[in-house]
C-alpha cells in the first residue's frame, strides 16, 4: 500500500543511486581536454571556479604561467610550413587542435514539494518531468595565440535546441591583460560570482530574478560586446553594451535594441594575482579577498498585451541596478555578499524600485564534498521576501556532480508563512 511517506521514499532511492552509479568514463570537459590537464586545475567542482580557473577565464581562456601550459599537445598545421611566411600571398598560417575542446554535459533532477501551500499548480508531490532535464554540447576553440571561440548548445525533451552562450574572445590586444574583448551571448560580468558558476541550487536572485511587470534581469544572457582588462594583477574592469534579454508578460521573447550599458570595477586582496601570474610569496591554500562594485542602466521595450489576440501595446521601461559585493577565500571556506539597488520607470504604472542582499558559506569538507548555506532578501516590494537554501554537493568523480538542496522561503506576496517550499535533488555528468 502507498503511504504519505511513499514519495519521499523513492526521491531518495533515486538519490542514492546516483551516488553510487557512477559508471567508468574517460569524461573531461573541454579546456581540461584541450590542455590535457586535470579538471582540478580550474575548479574546485564543476563549474566552480578556483583562483587558477577564475584566472584563465579572465585571460580569454589561456592560461599565465608556463608549467600549466607544458602539456599542451602540438597542433595540426594547416597551411604547409613552406607557405605560412607568404600571407598575404598565402592562406592565413593557421592551426586546428589536435585533441577537439568538446564537452557533453548531461544533467536531471527530481523536485519534491513537500507542501500543498505553496506548490506550483499541477505538480505532485515527487515530479519525474525532469528525469531527465536535458543536455548541453559545449565547444571551445583557439584561432589563433590570442582569439578564442566559446560556443553552447542545450538541449530538452519537447523543446527545440537553444544557443545559450556564445561568443569570441581577443585578449591580450594591448599591454598584456589590460585589454581583452568579448563579443557575442553571454551573462553581463558585473560580479566575482555567476549563476553558472555556483555550486549549487536555483540561479541567484540578486541576478536573475525578474520582477513580475517588467521581466528584466541580469542574467542569464547579454548580447552585445564587453571590454575587460586587469592592470598591475590586482585591480581589475568590465565595460559592456549591448542589450539584455526581456520575455513579454505572455511569455514570448521581444526584440531588444542596444540600449543598455554596464561598468564594473574589482580589486584582488592576497592570494594568486587576477592575472593568474603567481607570485613568490604565494603558498599552499588561497587565501583573498575580492571586492567589487557596478553599476547597470538601460531602457528596454514592454509587451503589455494580456493575451496575444489584443492589439498591439508597448511601452519603453528605463531602468537602473547598481551593486557591490565581496568574495573572500579561506582555505576550504569561501563566503561570498553581495547587495544591489533597482528601479525601473514606467510610464502605464507605478515606478518600482528594490533593494537585493544575499550572502553564501561554502566549506569545501574534503575535495569531493561540499557544504554551502545560502540567505537572499528582497526588500522594498511591500511584502517581505526571503529565502535559505542549505545545499550539499557531491563528486564521486570530477566529471560526475550529485546535489541536494532544500529552499526555505517566505513570500509575502502569497502569505506571511514560511515554507519547505522546496527539496531538490539533482545530478549532472560532463563527458
């Protein structure tokens, strides 16, 4: 007989076996195969980064320092070394990798939603509809000494594929790192910390969450060109415009114009140099701090339409975000603050205006074994709005992430309750 407990029993077993399956692989994502080097190189579990993998994404992808380079397996040459010499007579004197910077990253979760209050209408209790919750092709590619070519492809059940990010990277284009550009999709760089850089959990509030009138955030994607750049290894700047990504309230993408632009300025305190050039003195663990601040502003274009047979009613919405936020490392434990400020003018309602504030533990126990605890507050919407999410990460292997996290929330918009809203239990496997 199926009892109250039933479906919490077979969550967990689900869990379990993901613990315990991890079947043999020779499964490394894309720059470890590219470097052949070990994925501990650049994080402390996928995707987060260390000093030495936050280092090599400053840089466009190429490491500073020439003992993580030694491994680095001779191209294919393309054009026949009699004719390199020639250009522009010749074709370009270009290069193909030997070993392809392709990486398959496949990743699933069961939701539980232990309380009827708040669950999302037309769940059950346990959720299976996202088993299996899809995939995503990553590809990395250099073009030369100082271009790179990131690209990222997603896949689900009963979706079309979707380009996530994607862009090109040309560094070192004066004074060294002083001046690297990206140009393409990819999440604004206005925080030492991302959304798809965390260990675990739902995305961060402080840059994802949209406000219900006028469905701006963030993240996850900016199309446009950012400028970036780090000076003397310690002090570090990310200039962007181009336009972020905005759905209308019924649910359809809108065409953005370039309107918006963003500034962010960081500092590194101690531990290895923001450039990944290693200094003498540094040993053992890191131990830094990172503190940083930015400011965003724009104007994008509303659907105000309640279903799509209405006419046509569109309104500009300008708007302003600025922040500050610090990432201190020490040792196993690494706490990340951050707080932010948002209004946006509107000309058919009222202006609105919000204060974020989010603050993240995180104690690495051993390598394989990762405890964070996460607190997030909105304040300024009329209601209260919090959230704590304790969440446990898990690598049985480098390549293989298991994580469960609860979420403990309270919505004044819904009551003034709080609610085990939540419990996740997820998995995802890069090859």
């Amino acid at each position: 007989m199926l009892t109250s407990r039933h479906p919490f029993l077979i969550a967990a077993l689900f869990f379990s076996a993901v613990l315990l399956s991890s079947l043999p692989a020779e499964a490394i994502p894309a720059f470890a195969r590219r470097y052949q080097t070990s994925c501990s190189t650049c994080h402390v579990h996928y995707p987060r980064l260390n000093a030495v993998g936050d280092a090599f994404r400053r840089r466009g992808y190429q490491f500073a320092r020439d003992d993580l380079m030694q491994h680095n397996p001779p191209p294919i040459t393309l054009v026949a070394e009699g004719h390199r010499e020639l250009w522009p007579a010749s074709d370009w004197p270009a290069d193909l990798a030997l070993v392809p910077a392709i990486s398959l990253v496949v990743f699933g979760g069961v939701p539980v939603y232990p309380d009827d209050e708040v669950r999302p209408e037309g769940e059950a209790v346990v959720s299976f509809d996202r088993l299996f919750r899809g995939a995503s092709l990553v590809g990395a590619a250099r073009l030369g000494d100082n271009v790179a070519l990131y690209a990222q492809v997603s896949l689900a059940p009963k979706e079309t594929a979707g380009v996530g990010r994607g862009f090109v990277v040309i560094s070192d284009l004066a004074f060294g790192p002083a001046l690297t550009l990206r140009i393409g999709q990819m999440e604004p760089q206005v925080a030492s910390f991302s959304s798809t850089r965390r260990s675990g959990g739902p995305a961060y509030r402080l840059l994802s969450d949209a406000p219900p009138s006028v469905r701006w955030a963030l993240e996850p994607l900016f199309r446009g060109l950012t400028v970036s750049g780090t000076f003397a290894g310690r002090f570090g700047y990310d200039v962007g415009y181009g336009q972020g990504l905005l759905t209308s309230s019924l649910g359809e993408p809108l065409r953005q114009l370039p309107r918006d632009g963003y500034a962010h300025l960081h500092t590194k305190l101690g531990g290895l140099r923001l450039d990944g050039v290693e200094e003498p003195t540094a040993k053992g663990k890191e131990t830094s701090l990172m503190l940083g601040a930015f400011a965003y502003s724009g104007r994008h274009r509303l659907d105000r339409r309640v279903k799509l047979g209405d006419p046509k009613f569109e309104e500009d919405a300008r708007f302003f975000k600025a922040g500050l936020d610090a990432d201190a490392r020490l040792g196993a434990v690494e706490v990340i603050v951050a707080f932010a400020v948002e209004r946006h003018e509107l000309d058919t309602q009222a202006d609105l205006a919000r204060q974020q504030g989010l603050a993240e533990v995180s104690y690495t126990v051993f390598p394989w074994l990762t405890a964070t605890t996460r607190v997030e507050a909105d304040f300024g919407l009329g209601y209260p709005r919090r959230r704590l999410l304790p969440i446990l990460t898990v690598t049985p292997r480098m390549n293989l992430k298991t994580s469960v996290y609860a979420t403990i929330e309270e919505d004044g918009s819904l009551d003034d309750a709080v609610h085990l809203s939540e419990v996740n239990l997820g998995a995802s496997c890069a090859f």
